[in-house]
C-alpha cells in the first residue's frame, strides 16, 4: 500500500507543475492517427507509440507522456 500511496503523490506533484496539459486531437474519420510519445520537453527520446490504422486495428507500445506528437494521413478512398 505504501507504494501506491507514493505513486498518488508523485502523480499529483506533476499534475501540479509545469504547463497545463494541452488536449490530444482525436483521430478523424477517414484517417490513420498516429501519436509518438517522447520522454521529455527536448522531443529527443522516443519512449510510446500509438497508430490507429484505416481498417480500424491498433497498435500500441511503450508508454504514454504529456510530450506527445499527433500525425493524422488521409485514408484512401
């Protein structure tokens, strides 16, 4: 339990600080999303993806951050 407490704490000290998060854009219709996640604010290290392809599958791995960036393609018609 001490773990989670830490984690609760740690938690809302980064919501706390820094800049206001800004909104992720959804993903269009009609579109392949994709989001990179990088480590910190030097938009150096990759560390998360996301990719919602136009079939509708999915594909996810490491983790997610504030420091994120969207890319949205037009799927083929």
């Amino acid at each position: 339990m001490a773990g989670v407490a830490v984690l609760a704490s740690t938690l809302a000290a980064v919501g706390l600080s820094g800049a206001p998060a800004q909104a992720i854009p959804a993903c269009k219709a009609g579109y392949q999303c994709s989001r990179t996640y990088y480590a910190d604010s030097a938009w150096t290290v990759v560390v998360g993806g996301f990719t919602r392809f136009c079939d509708g599958s999915l594909d996810q791995w490491g983790e997610t951050t504030r420091y994120v960036e969207t890319t949205q393609v037009q799927c083929p018609r």
